[in-house]
C-alpha cells in the first residue's frame, strides 16, 4: 500500500470515527447551552432580587457572552447604595455594552436625586432624554452659570409636554427674562395643537397679565369644553379667543355633535372666525355627526365645502350612505374622492358592490375580478362575489450562506439571540436593532430567518412588512405548535385559523407585549379578564406575570375567545370586534345597526381602529387556514350574518382552493390589512 492511500485510509477512518462521535458532541454542546442558560438565569434572578448569592450561582459563567448583565442587574438593585467609582468601573469594562448604557442612565437619575450635581456632570452625556437633559441644566445653574436659550432650552421648548425635572429650569429660564410673551405662546401654539391643556394653563401665568386670559381660555377650551363654550359668551371678540372657541367647538362636536351645532349656531354672530377657523369647525361637526349616524349625516357631508372636506370625511360619506345601503350615493361618494383614495381596496370593493346592486353586473364583475388577485381582507370578498381561487402567491427567501456567517459572527446579534433564548426578549430586540443598524435590507431578511429558526418570531413579522417580502408567508405567519395553540382552540371549540389571526393580530407574535390599558402577552389578555377565564374554566391561575408564559396565555386565550363568540351566536368577526372594542360596545352597534350584512357592517364601525382590526383578523384567519390545510375555508362563510348561528368549520364545510401567482401585484393602499 502506497503512502498516499495509506494516507487516505487514514484519513477516512478519521472521518468515520468523527462522523459517529459528532451527534454525541452536538448533544452534549446542546446540553452545555442549556446548562449555561439555566446558570444564567438563576444567577439574573438572584441578582435582579439583591442576592448576593448571584456569584456562587454564575461561577463558570465568566465567559458566557451575557455574563455582564448579571453584573449590572446587581448594581441596579444596589443604584440607591452604590458610589459613583463603582458605576464608572463598569462602565469602563463595557463601555458599548447596552446595559451600561441603562446603568448610567439610571444612575445620573440617582445623582440628580442627591442633587450630586458635580457627579451628574462628570458622567452625563447628551442624547439621554428630556429628563436627564433638564437634570444637565439644573446642574449648570447650580455653578451659577446662566441659561442660553438658543443652546439649552430651543428644543425642549418645542416638546407639548416636559418632565418635571424642567421645572426648576423654567423657572430659572423666565427669571432670567428668557421666556418672552413671543416664545410663550410659540408652545402654547404646540401644546394646544397636541391638546395638552395642562401645560397650556401652566405657561399662562408667565404672560403679561393682559394675554393671559386669552391662555387660559384656551386651557379651559381643551379641557372642558362645555364650560368654554358656555363663558364664550362673555369673552371678547379677540385673535386668541376666537382661537379658544374654535378649540372649544371642535372637541364638543366629538363628545356631543347635537349641542355643538346650536352653540357654532351662537357662536358665529360674535366672533368673527377666520375662513379656515369655520373651516375646522364645519369639519368636526360633519365629522361627529356621520359617526353618529344622524338623520342629517349625509347631507351635511355632502354639502361641506371642498376646504373643510379630508379623507376621514370622505371616506364618512360612503359609510353613511352604507349604512342607508343608498347605492347611488355610495358610489356618488366613491366617484367624489381623489383617485388615491378610490384606489384602496376597500373603496374597489364597495364600488362594485354599488355597481352590482345598481344592475351594472357586468362592470362590478369586472372590479370584483381586478380586486380578486390581491391577498387582503377586501380581495378574499371579491374573490368569493365571482367564486374565483384566493391568490396567495408564496415565496422563499434565498439562501445566502456566507452572509448567515457574517451574521452569526455578530456579536450583538449573538447576544440577541442568547438573550431571546434566557427569556429577556426586550434586552433581546434592544441588542438586534443596535446590531442590525446600518445594515442593508437583506442583511435584516436574513437575520429575521435566522432569528425565526430559533423561535423569535416576531423578528419576521416586522421585518417582512414591505414589497416581496410580503409573500414570506411561512416566515410572516409562523406555525407554533410547541405552543399548542390548535390543540387548545379546538379544545375551546374555536376553530384554529382564527385563534391564530387574533394572536397575529394582537402581538406579532411578542410573548411579552404589554398594552397601555396592561394586556399581556401573545393574545393580550388583561389580567382581571384572565382571572375570571381561569376561574369559569376551572384553570390555574398564576397571576398577572404568568400571561408571559406562551402556554398559559394560548390557554386562557382560546377560552376567551370561545366565551366572547358565544355572546355573538359563535361568529368569529363579531367577537373580533368585540374583542378589539368589547362586546357591550359591540351590543350597542347591532342595536343601531343589525339589520346590515356583515361587510357593509364591518365599514360602517365607528371606530377606525376596530375596522382595520377585523379585516385584519379575518384575512389572517384565511392565510392560517392555508398555511394549515392548503386552502381555505371562505371569507363568505366565516362572515356569517348577524343573528345566525355560527357553525365551527368541519370536514365538510366547502373549501376554496389557492391559487399562485397572483395575476397582478397588489397597490400599496390595499396591504394594510395583512401586513
């Protein structure tokens, strides 16, 4: 035997032996992972909770790539106890590390507190917030220095609202005779403009005591006004209470249309308002009254002048006419919007409908057809008017291996994965997009699929919102069944699709997305409403931070779900509403409007919000049924009319087949639905 093939035998035995030794080293670095991981997150709850007991636990883990923040979760929980010697030793060690960016944050709010002024100065630096930034200038007037406007305050001065560290500042800024009655009411302008009336009421006691009422009136117009209308009587005809009654007037008109209009009645004998002062009054008054529904809804919108006109009101003037299922002045209302306007799926959708009911068959077909091959809430219901296939037209991101290394190489990208998998998914999407930034668009694809392989699913959902990569159906609509949603939506008697589209729809498929109103997790479910779910169900409860859990939160979820469908005879796009809006809501537009057939219904909620939430829903709802069944159960039938039962689709329920590709790609205006 030759060297060479000496060599070779070698070489292959080599080869064997590793290629059975190799599963067994991927088991056991898999188990080391999550070994680590497991250290990790013990020892980060033992030093978020003060535990000194932080080090034993994380010994080993000085190389493990998140190991810092264990050291600054401690010396967060210590900010009240620590020196500043402390906090700049870190910040020396991990200067571009995001949690020192917090520590020192925190920590300068901690030195402002002492009033540690010199401290706060050696370690603060510019772009940290408003808050901190005014804490900067508190610490520059206690050296004595005076304030410049144009270098400290031009900025802040633009903001509707400040924190109130500003008001030492501004206190300083009008002793020095910074705040001129020119610069006051600059900001009164804006804060009026973002309706905050608190700080409007707080800049006027600064103005020469005969503008301040004028400020005031203003204050008092955002903040009741009723009231404000009531003492428009006795204000003089003057620039700022002309401004103050239009204020006034416009907000009523949005809480009582009625008393708005006898009061704009009253009102336009003693103020002489400017063109575009009645322009925003007539506006507002045809506004509220079309949401309202009144009798003289349509006309009012009709006959408003072409300056008061906007697309809200445009677009109020067909679901008014909707709503008197009026066809001619549906598609009168249709043909008065710019073509912008027209173009958006929803105004294609109901100018054929218009057409059809006004026995032009022929060119609603054709709309119907034209609107068909699009993959949103208002192409699904055309496609189902003429019975054609949905076009769903699916595409797959390209593989580019070398980049996949480059990105993996990334270290912020690999803590952003580590981090997503220790369960810390805000410090995870904080720690991505300082990674990703600069990066090019399919850079972002790309680590969006990798971040999806891994379980971060929210990553695709909002980086596949635009252009081709709308079609990135498997990425955009994940398939998580270690979260057992199925198995839960049909052990709720819900059917699937839909229990995914409501999930899509509410967080994006973020596990700890947190509502203003504190709904929680992947179906924001609010904790007291969890409560009594788990309760009527005989569930475990385990609290408010427990609807984090993906599990606990897909269960309580679906039997939700199921409890808000019974209250509407089972039908999913009501109790979507509802669920968006709540069901008394809800109850209140059946009573005003039951007798509609639910498309039309779906145009005419009042809030904008709701509307766009059930199309939303149900065109998510159709795509889940395709990811899961290969076609999809109609959009006809999942809109079932209001009053009759709602029958959970089964093997028999009819099909409709899918289609690619799509004939046409679909207008811009016409995604939103399903982005």
């Amino acid at each position: 035997m030759s060297v060479i093939s000496s060599g070779r035998a070698a070489w292959a035995g080599l080869l064997l032996a590793v290629a059975w030794l190799s599963p067994i080293c991927t088991l056991r670095a898999a188990d080391a992972d999550t070994a680590q991981r497991q250290a990790f997150m013990q020892a980060y709850a033992a030093a978020q909770a003060g535990d000194v007991q932080w080090h034993t636990l994380a010994a080993g883990l000085t190389d493990y790539p998140l190991y810092p923040y264990l050291e600054a979760a401690a010396l967060e929980h210590d900010l009240r106890r620590l020196d500043q010697s402390t906090v700049e030793a870190y910040l020396r060690r991990y200067p571009d590390w995001l949690p020192a960016d917090d520590l020192r944050r925190d920590f300068l709010l901690e030195l402002a507190r002492r009033q540690d002024w010199s401290g706060f100065s050696a370690m603060y630096r510019q772009g940290l917030g408003d808050t901190l930034a005014c804490d900067a200038l508190q610490a520059k007037l206690s050296r004595g220095e005076a304030l410049d406007f144009d270098a400290d305050l031009a900025t802040l001065w633009t903001r509707a609202a400040l924190p109130s560290s500003c008001d030492p500042v501004l206190r300083a800024a009008q002793a020095q005779g910074l705040l001129t009655a020119a610069r006051l009411w600059a900001r009164i302008d804006d804060a009026a403009a973002a309706g905050q009336g608190g700080t409007v009421a707080a800049l006027a006691g600064w103005l020469p005591a005969d503008q301040a009422a004028g400020a005031q009136a203003i204050a008092l117009a955002l903040r009741d006004p009723a009231a404000a209308v009531g003492a428009a009587s006795k204000w003089p005809d003057a620039s700022r209470y002309r401004q103050a009654a239009t204020l006034a007037l416009t907000q009523l008109a949005r809480r009582q249309a009625s008393s708005a209009d006898q009061t704009w009645q009253d009102l336009q004998g003693r103020f002489a308002f400017s063109v575009e002062q009645r322009n925003q009054v007539l506006h507002a008054l045809a506004l509220f009254h079309a949401t309202d529904f009144d009798d003289h809804a349509l006309a009012g919108l009709v006959a408003l002048p072409a300056a008061a006109q906007s697309e809200a009101t445009r677009a109020w003037r067909a679901r008014v006419a909707l709503a008197r299922q009026s066809w001619p002045a549906v598609l009168a209302a249709i043909e008065a919007m710019p073509e912008s306007e027209r173009q958006d799926g929803e105004w294609r959708y109901f100018r054929a409908r218009a057409l059809a009911a006004t026995g032009h068959e022929t060119e609603a077909r054709e709309d119907y057809a034209g609107l068909a091959d699009q993959a949103t809430f208002f192409g699904f219901l055309a496609a189902d008017q003429v019975r054609q296939p949905y076009a769903l037209c699916p595409a797959t991101l390209a593989t580019d291996p070398q980049r996949e290394r480059d990105l993996l190489a990334n270290p912020g990208l690999r803590r952003a994965f580590e981090l997503y998998a220790v369960d810390l998914p805000a410090y995870a999407r904080r720690e991505w997009t300082r990674a990703l930034r600069g990066s090019d668009e399919a850079s972002k694809r790309v680590a969006a699929k990798l971040a999806n392989q891994r379980g971060w699913y929210d990553r695709a959902v909002f980086t596949y919102n635009s252009g081709d990569a709308l079609q990135l159906y498997d990425l955009r609509f994940p398939l998580a069944s270690q979260d057992g949603l199925v198995v839960q939506a049909r052990e709720a008697g819900i059917y699937p699709p839909w229990a995914y589209g409501i999930l899509r729809a509410e967080s994006a498929w973020m596990s700890d997305a947190r509502s203003g109103a504190d709904a929680r997790g992947l179906m924001q479910l609010l904790p007291s409403t969890a409560a009594r779910v788990a309760k009527s169900n005989g569930l475990p409860w385990g609290g408010a931070q427990s609807l984090y859990d993906p599990d606990v939160n897909i269960v309580l979820g679906t039997r939700y779900l199921a409890q808000v469908a019974a209250r509407f005879d089972g039908s999913p796009w009501l109790a979507s509403a509802a669920y968006n809006a709540g069901p008394n809501r809800v109850a209140q537009w059946i009573a005003a409007r039951g007798g509609l057939a639910p498309d039309i219904f779906v145009a005419t909620i009042p809030y904008k919000e709701t509307r766009e939430y059930v199309a939303r829903v149900m065109a998510f709802s159709v795509i889940y049924d395709w990811r899961l069944h290969g076609d999809a159960v109609p959009l006809s039938i999942r809109m079932n009319a209001i009053g009759q039962p709602y029958a959970v689709p089964d093997a028999q329920t009819p099909r409709t087949a899918v289609t690619c590709p799509a004939p046409t790609p679909a207008p811009a205006a016409t995604q939103s639905p399903v982005g």
